[in-house]
C-alpha cells in the first residue's frame, strides 16, 4: 500500500489542490456518458439513414464552426472569467446537443447538433485556462495523463451500452444513452462550478477587460497571432496537434462504420474493443506514464508512439472480416500509442503557451488547429464511400508525418523551450 501511495501519479493526485484537483476529479462524470454513446454514434447515423459522405460532411461542419468558436473564446473567456464561461458553454454544448441527438430523425438533426456542440472549443479554453493556470508545471504532464485515465477508465461502462444495444435495439438504446448523458454531464458542469474558483489571471484579465466589447478583443488579435507566428515551441507544438486531431477526427467518425461493415461485426459488440482499449490504456498510463515526466524529453516517445500508431492503422487496412486476433491487436497497439503520445502532445503545448496571454494564444492556436484540420472530415468521408478502410490508410500517412515532424522541432535550435 505504502509503494502504492508512492507511485508519481497517485502522488501528484494527492498533491494538486484547488482547480487542477476539481477540473481532474470531476472528469470522470464526462467520461462515463460520452464512452457510453459515443463508440455507437456513426453507427446510429447510418441507422437513421446518414450515408459515409454526410457523415464525413457533417464533421467536417463542426470543425469549420469550431474555428468561429475558438476565435472568440479567448475574448470571452478574459471579459467574462474562466470558471462562468465554462459553466454556461458545456450546457450549451454538450446538454443540448446531447437532446437533439435523442430525438434524431434524420441528417438535418446531427447538422443542428453539430452547430450546437461546436461551440465546445469555447469551454475548452475555459476549462483548460482554469486546470492549468494555478497548477505547477511540474504537475502539467501528470495532469494531462490524469485527464487520460479518467476518460478511457470511464470507457469500461461501454459493455453497458453495448449490452443496451444487444438488448433494445441500437436506435432505442443510444436514444436512451443520450438523455442519460444530458443528466449526467449537467450534473458534472454543476459540480465542477461549485467547486472551482476564478485563476489569478482570469481575475487580472476581467479586471482589464472590464467595459471593452468582444469586438474590440479581437481587435488585438493581430499581435497575439504575430506572437504565436514567431513562436517556435508552439508551432512545433501545433504540428503534432493536428497530426493527432487528424487521426481523432477520422478514428472516432469511422472506426465503428469499418467494424460493423467490412469487418463484420455486430453493432453490440464495438463496446467490448473499446473497453478492451481503455483497460490497456489505463495499464500503460501508470507503467509508461512514470516515465514520462519531463516535457522537454519527447522525441523518443513521440516516435515511438507513431511508429506503434502506424502498425495498428495498418492491421485495420489489410484484415479480412472477422480477424480477431489482428483487431486485438490493432486495439491493443492503439491503445498503447495513446498512451504514449497524447499526454506528451497536450503537455507540449501547455508548456509552449505563454502564461500571461494563455487564452487568447490559445485560442488562436486552436483556429489554426482547427483550419488545418477540418477539410479531413470530408476527405475520409469520400475515402470511406470508396472503401471503409481507406480513411485508416489516410491516418498510416499521417503518423508518417508525424515522426518527420518530431524530427524537424527535435533538431537544435527549432524549439529551444521544449528542448534538453
């Protein structure tokens, strides 16, 4: 027990107070509802009659939207404080959409949902601004990697949806999964209100924002972005983001239409290979996650992990219909790189974003992210319509660039702050 309590993580847990213990605790209440519907989303768009293309059409939507919602989040995050945005944004998007999707009947229904939900990268710079602007950096990757554990340990109740599945029906049974994610996400956003309290800098920033319009923000947006153009850790930092939002943006729209079509399997059983990829993720997170403590020495895991990330896409390409050995493999393999490289990436950047103007700098690194990253929705919609594997050979040549580019900001001189 005593070894146990001495494990970095679980000390890092007992250590961080105020709002990096609040915004970590209470991630699991997100975890839960979203693993419990979101492995059968794309499934139960093609049940309603959504075709590839419009599904692909539909995310690339939301991230066209999402670019308008990053680009104001950094105003209204400084004029109107973290901790109240962020209240109000998550009921805003994932409550109400969480409704619409409960009552869809067709693609107009998922358009509407997603203009809604894209609204979420406002919350995002608000709920990041708040989990990391009081912690230590010291605490930043074990934050991240906390963050992690939670989502993919709240993963383990998709059986439950799976057997929902099984049991009612797939349309019936995700309607029901939605309205209990709209209760059980409110009742997180309500939770984490009570106990968080505004930063240091959000103080600072509604102070001097007090009586200035949005507009007039975003009027000073032209120096935050020649600032974030000559920064060279957060350009680095960005490059890996869109590699890995790339693949998560084509993973999650298109991963469950492989399974249940090429390869064959039933839409109730995608909850049990997901909860086998959060129990391998969690197992990683606490051997891997030890190591991985220091920010400023990531070319190796980062390599490590697109090379494994690699391997997996590639068994999902060339495995005939129900090759079960080469899908554990694939999941386990996945699930092992994530590990690896999505603490490190997210740490990355919250290390590259200077502290004083955190929320508008991040904000227009996430528009740039977004810009970059949103025809790809579309792009594997029409690769999936030609063949359902196509979109994971799409994510083979990105991990490719990926380790070219952790070459490139690992080489002197190109990312002195995120260097040895």
């Amino acid at each position: 027990m005593a070894h146990f309590l001495k494990h970095p993580l679980i000390q890092t847990l007992r250590e961080l107070k105020g709002n990096p213990r609040a915004t970590v605790l209470t991630e699991v209440m997100f975890g839960i509802p979203y693993n419990l519907f979101s492995p059968f989303f794309s499934v139960y768009m093609l049940a309603l009659g959504v075709t590839d293309q419009q599904i692909g059409t539909i995310a690339s939507l939301g991230l066209v939207l999402q670019v308008f919602s990053a680009l104001l989040s950094g105003a209204i995050v400084d004029k109107f404080g973290r901790r109240l945005t962020l209240f109000i944004t998550d009921l805003f998007c994932w409550g109400v959409p969480c409704l619409i999707w409960a009552v869809a009947q067709d693609v107009r229904f998922f358009v509407a949902a997603a203009v809604m939900n894209s609204l979420w990268r406002i919350s995002h710079t608000a709920w990041t601004c708040l989990m990391v602007e009081d912690a230590e950096e010291r605490h930043l990757v074990h934050i991240w990697t906390w963050i992690m554990i939670f989502a993919v340990c709240s993963a383990f109740f998709a059986p439950l949806g799976g057997w929902f599945v099984g049991r009612f029906g797939l349309v019936p049974a995700v309607r029901w999964l939605f309205v209990f994610g709209f209760f059980m996400l409110t009742a997180k956003f309500v939770v984490l209100y009570i106990y968080s309290h505004e930063t240091v800098r959000g103080l600072q920033r509604m102070k001097e924002t007090h009586g200035r319009s949005i507009l007039s923000l975003l009027g000073e947006y032209r120096n935050v972005f020649i600032q974030l153009w000559r920064s060279k850790p957060i350009l680095g930092a960005l490059s890996l983001m869109v590699v890995t939002n790339i693949y998560a943006t084509v993973s999650s729209s298109f991963w469950g239409v492989l399974f249940t079509t090429k390869l064959g399997f039933s839409d109730s059983e995608i909850s049990t290979y997901v909860a086998l990829r959060s129990i391998i993720m969690t197992l990683c997170f606490f051997v891997i996650g030890p190591r991985l403590t220091n920010p400023h020495r990531f070319r190796l895991p980062l390599w490590t992990g697109f090379g494994i990330f690699f391997i997996s896409q590639l068994l999902l390409v060339v495995m005939a219909p129900r090759a079960i050995p080469l899908l554990v493999a694939s999941v386990v393999l996945e699930a092992v790189a994530s590990a690896l490289v999505s603490p490190m990436t997210e740490s990355l950047l919250a290390l590259s974003l200077e502290s004083a103007e955190r929320a508008r700098v991040s904000a227009m690194v996430y528009v740039a992210l977004i810009v970059l990253i949103s025809p790809f929705g579309w792009i594997a919609g029409q690769l999936s319509a030609i063949d359902r594997a196509l979109p994971f050979a799409l994510n083979m040549g990105l991990f490719v660039v990926g380790a070219i580019l952790v070459w490139l900001i690992g080489k002197p001189g190109q990312t002195a702050q995120l260097e040895n």
